[in-house]
C-alpha cells in the first residue's frame, strides 16, 4: 500500500475513460448537433472520472475484466455530468462555473442545456442495455444492474436527494436530514458505481456487500470533504467560486456540526470505508488510496 502511486494511477484510468467516452458518446453531427456539442462541452470538460474510476476498480477487485465493465462505467459518467448540467440550472442552484469554465446554461442556453443532460441520461441507459443484448453478459445480470442504476439516479436517490437540498434551503433542518439527503443526492451513485461493477465482475455476494458498503462511506467523507472545501478551498484549484453553499444558505455539514466535527466525521466514514474493504487484499489498494486522499484532497 506504501508503495502504490495514487496520482499514476487516477491519470491513467482518467486518459483511459476519456479516450473511451469519444469512442461511446456520438460525434456532433445532422440537424441536432448543437444538443450533441451542448452534451460533449460538459462530458469533457475536465472531471475527475471518480465514478467510472471506481467501477472499474470494484470490477478489478471482485475478479474480473476492467475492459468488459468499460461501458456501464462509461454510462455512469454520463449520468453523473447529466447531473451537473441540471444542478447548475438558474432554477436550481445557478452557477456560471463548473470545472473551471462557463457552465453549460451560460454557453448554450437554458433549454438546450436541459436537453443535452436528458440527452446524456438516456444515451446512459441505453449503453447498459445493450450489454445485454451483444452477448458479453447474461441479460439477467444487466437487468440487476440497471435496477441498481435506477434507484441510484432516481427519485429514491440523486434525484430524490436534489429535492430535499433544494427544499432545505432557508429552512431549519438537522444533521438526521442532511445525512440522508447527502447518502442520496452524492452517495447513491457513488456506492452503486462500486456494486455494479463488483456484479459485472463476478463477485460473490459477500464481496459485492463489501463494496457496496465502502461505497456508502466513501460518499459521504467525499461530500463532507466537498462541503468543507467549499469553505475553505481556492477557486483556482476547484475550478469554482468557494463559499456558494454558505451564500445559499445550504444546509450543509460544516454549518450544522462545525468545521472541526466535520473532519472528525469524514475519518470516521473513512475508516469504516477502509474496514470495509477488510476482505480484499492488495487488489484494493487503489480504493484504500481514494478513501485516504480524500482527507487531503484540495479540490
């Protein structure tokens, strides 16, 4: 574990990832190329492919191909920008910067903006689908998967977490809510990125558990890492302006608990993430990595 180089290891599944989602994603082309470039501009613009990075690594972990799992990582990606694109919406949370550049509203419109992550959502599903249908996994498992997917994404998860941020917002709530809302709107497709690629890669049920469960723990030390970064972090390193949650008035864990509970909060879900992974030997050691850098990460 000692000797495993985290950073070499991020960019080469990051270069990996990216070179694949040109492969997956279309070009832009025909009458409806502006929602393909709309959709293209927020998919490269620079994220740290953590989902995707994670799915592969579950798949490695349980057993099996990281290349035969690439496309359900790939759909996950998708997913997680789709996200961004909304979340950042005059109606919702209103941001001009995403990554470092103009998010997608402010370049190509309210509603073409809203099309391109519709766009990205359902392009997702159908990669997932047809891993069913070429033959490199049994239709029965992709179903799980996608289930998986679905309540993850949806209105019992990132979805479902989304209303509850904005329905908090200007409200008194307590650390019970925000907990939950974050183990939806952040955690959800975190902690599902890592069972289905444990599923795809065969793991036994057992181990699928075990990620399952690292998964829930890395979701919520990266969002109260995010939180604080939002407090504390630099704009130039982020990529976005510092202190829109507290400007917002989000309900958020530094603003309940206090920033130095928070860290104390975030080791804790660190160091059940780690046990977690308990089970596995060294063929974890990237998620051992990620699980640690999040307590230092910078951005």
């Amino acid at each position: 574990m000692a000797d495993f180089e985290l950073k070499a290891y991020l960019g080469e599944r990051k270069q990996w990832i990216d070179a694949q989602l040109e492969k997956l994603f279309p070009a832009a082309s025909g009458l409806e190329k502006s929602v393909v470039e709309a959709a293209r501009y927020s998919l490269f613009a620079g994220g740290k492919r953590l989902r995707p990075i994670l799915c592969l690594a579950a798949a490695e972990v349980a057993g099996g191909s990281p290349e035969a799992v690439m496309p359900v990582a790939a759909a996950l990606e998708m997913i997680h920008t789709y996200s961004l694109i909304h979340d950042d919406l005059p109606a919702m949370d209103n941001d001009d910067y995403r990554r470092g550049k103009l998010t997608n509203h402010k370049v190509f419109g309210e509603a073409v903006a809203i099309l391109a992550g519709d766009a990205l959502l359902t392009e997702a599903f159908g990669l997932m689908a047809e891993m069913g249908s070429n033959g490199g996994f049994e239709p029965r498992k992709i179903l799980r998967v996608i289930g998986i997917v679905v309540k993850a994404a949806g209105y019992r998860g990132m979805i479902g977490g989304q209303v509850i941020d904005l329905e908090s917002e200007g409200r008194n709530v307590d650390i019970t809510t925000v907990e939950y809302m974050h183990i939806r709107k952040t955690g959800a497709l975190i902690s599902a990125s890592l069972e289905v690629g444990a599923i795809l890669g065969g793991g036994s049920e057992e181990q699928i558990a075990g990620l399952k469960r690292y998964g829930h723990h890395l979701g919520l030390a990266f969002q109260i890492t995010d939180d604080l970064l939002d407090l504390e972090g630099e704009a130039e390193v982020m990529g976005k302006t510092p202190g829109s949650d507290l400007a917002k008035n989000k309900k958020t864990y530094p603003a309940l608990l206090g920033v130095g509970r928070s860290r104390e909060s975030a080791r804790e879900h660190v160091a059940e993430g780690l046990r977690a992974l308990g089970i596995f030997g060294e063929t974890a050691d990237p998620l051992r990595a990620i699980a640690e850098y999040l307590l230092v990460r910078k951005a």
